[in-house]
C-alpha cells in the first residue's frame, strides 16, 4: 500500500510539472521564432556550465569542510563525487531530501564509528550544510530586493532590508551567544541527547565567529555562480538583463522548490521566471528557452557522476 502511494504521488507531481511547463509553453508562437531563426550563442551556454560546475565545487568542499570537523574523514576528491552524484539524484525527486540523504549515507560509509552514530553525524553535517546555503540565498534574494524591488511593490525595497537585517543579525548573534559558556554547555547537552556528543566542532564550524561569517560568505558566493548561470542562459539567446532580476527571481525559485510540488522544479522555474523577468521587459519565451536551456545545463554538470552512482551500488542481498 505505501509503495503504491509512492508511486500515485510521484505521478501527481510529475503531471503538475508536466502542466506548469505547458503553460509555460503555451506563449510561445513556434512558428514566428523559427522564421525569426533565434540564434544561440554556444559560448554564453558554455559559460553556463562552466558557472554551475564551479558552484557545486565550492558547495562540496564547504560540506566537506563540516563533516570533517565531525570526523567524518573522507578523500577532498570523494566529497565532490558524492555531491554531484546527489545532485543528479535530486533531478529526477520533487525535492533534495533523496539527494541528501545519499550525501549522509556515502560521508558515514568506512568510517571508525559504528553505522548508527556515522550516520547521524552525516545527517547533521548535511542539514548544517543546507541552512548555511539557505541562509545564502536568503541574503541574496533580499539585496535583489533592495537593488530592484521597486518594480514589484513600492514597499519590497523595505521588505528586503528587513530580511537582510534579521538573517545577517540572526548569524551574527548566534557566534556571540557561543562564546558563552552557559550556552556552548546547553547546546552540548542536546547533541549528547541527540546521541551527537562530538558534533560540537561541526556546529561551531557553522556558527561561531569568525566562521559563521566566511561561511555566508561562501554561501553567498555559491548563490552567485548559479545566478550568473542562469544570467549567461539569458545572454545566451540575446537578452541582457540587469543582474537584481536574476537576484530576485532564482532565489524565490529556490524557497519554492522545498515544496514537493514538482520534479526537480521543473515547469515551476520557467513559469516562475517567466513572471518575475516580465516585469524587466523581458519576453515570456525567451525565459522560458533560457529556463529549458539551464535545467539541461545543470543536468549535464551532474551526469559525470553517474559513474560514481554506478561503482557505489549497495551489494545485493544474497537469497536464503
């Protein structure tokens, strides 16, 4: 019954995709724009990936950063590996708790603790991993808010000095409360409850001063990259918008996809970003081909790992 569930609800969400790219799709007079013949520019896409591929480095190497610090010690070469490969994972889910939860199982794999705490320790440093990215993009969409948000409501420039404030205030406050020894003593005591009673180094990677700033940092700049993918898509089809456009409307696009709405947030993106990019006098089906082109440019910069999927199988049951 639960498989069948599965199965049923998978369907829902890929015709909710499939539903969301027609409507995407439906602006768009094909006829008109093969007469027109788009041309493409090769190298912007190439750019593109290029953009994304660095991205997704620099995200490994921050996670494998944290799981480090947790003892989790695994090869610099292996965390990019494993990153990718749930990167790929997550392409064909409608969110990236498949993708995470691979990270956290192949970053426990051979290590010197038993399976169950390994495990957990994987779990909390992939969970740190993705509030820090989170907190990233927050940040991000909040300064396109402030540099552009006068185009979508007269008090979204308010509204993103507000989110900028809070979140940057919030990481801030959080490395202060740790150099108390009150609070560094609570928060030891939960991850002991938590059968965590070394990730106290991971936590403290994330969140004390001055790591919790280099981390933003290095979320911002993980947010930027992707950004500048999407950006160099645009260019790729002839169209230069200005960079608080892209800044306003992926980062919203990200805090969307964490509903399990649709498959890898396809048809959800394009119509998303046909909407936003509009109002930047942007026509609806350029979007929607620059949207198409970066989803099949982030698919190609995850399928490398495939290899790596295929070489770390789990063994199959042998028959009793």
């Amino acid at each position: 019954m639960k498989s069948w569930r599965s199965i049923l609800w998978f369907i829902i969400r890929l015709c909710f995709s499939l539903a969301l790219l027609w409507f995407a799709f439906r602006p768009i007079d094909w006829s008109a724009l093969l007469e027109s013949s788009q041309e493409v520019n090769v190298l912007w896409l190439l750019a593109a990936l290029g953009l994304i591929i660095m991205s997704n480095t620099i995200a490994a190497l921050r996670w494998g950063w944290i799981a480090r610090r947790n003892g989790l010690e695994q090869s610099w070469q292996r965390y990019i590996a494993i990153y990718f490969a749930g990167g790929l994972i997550n392409q064909g889910l409608p969110s990236t708790l498949g993708g995470d939860t691979y990270r956290a199982l192949q970053s426990a794999r051979r290590q010197k603790v038993d399976d169950g705490p390994a495990l957990r320790y994987g779990m909390l440093c992939v969970i740190l991993d993705r509030f820090i990215g989170l907190t990233g993009n927050i940040v991000l969409g909040s300064i396109g808010l402030i540099l552009g948000g006068k185009l979508l409501n007269p008090w979204a420039q308010n509204l993103g000095w507000t989110i900028a404030i809070v979140t940057v205030s919030g990481i801030l406050l959080a490395g202060l409360l740790l150099r108390y020894k009150w609070f560094y003593n609570r928060i030891t005591k939960l991850l002991k409850l938590l059968h965590l009673p070394n990730a106290m180094a991971a936590v403290t990677g994330v969140f004390s001063w001055p790591y919790n700033t280099v981390q933003l940092a290095a979320g911002l700049i993980v947010h930027l990259l992707t950004l500048g993918c999407f950006a160099a898509c645009l260019r790729a089809f002839g169209v230069a918008v200005p960079f608080e456009a892209v800044m306003i409307g992926l980062p919203a696009l990200t805090l969307l996809m964490m509903l399990p709405i649709s498959i890898s947030g396809w048809g959800l993106r394009e119509t998303t970003l046909s909407a936003v990019l509009l109002l930047w006098g942007v026509p609806a089906p350029t979007t929607v081909l620059a949207s198409v082109s970066y989803g099949l440019i982030v698919i190609v910069c995850y399928l490398p790992a495939s290899w790596f999927l295929i070489r770390n199988r789990p063994p199959k049951a042998n028959p009793s």
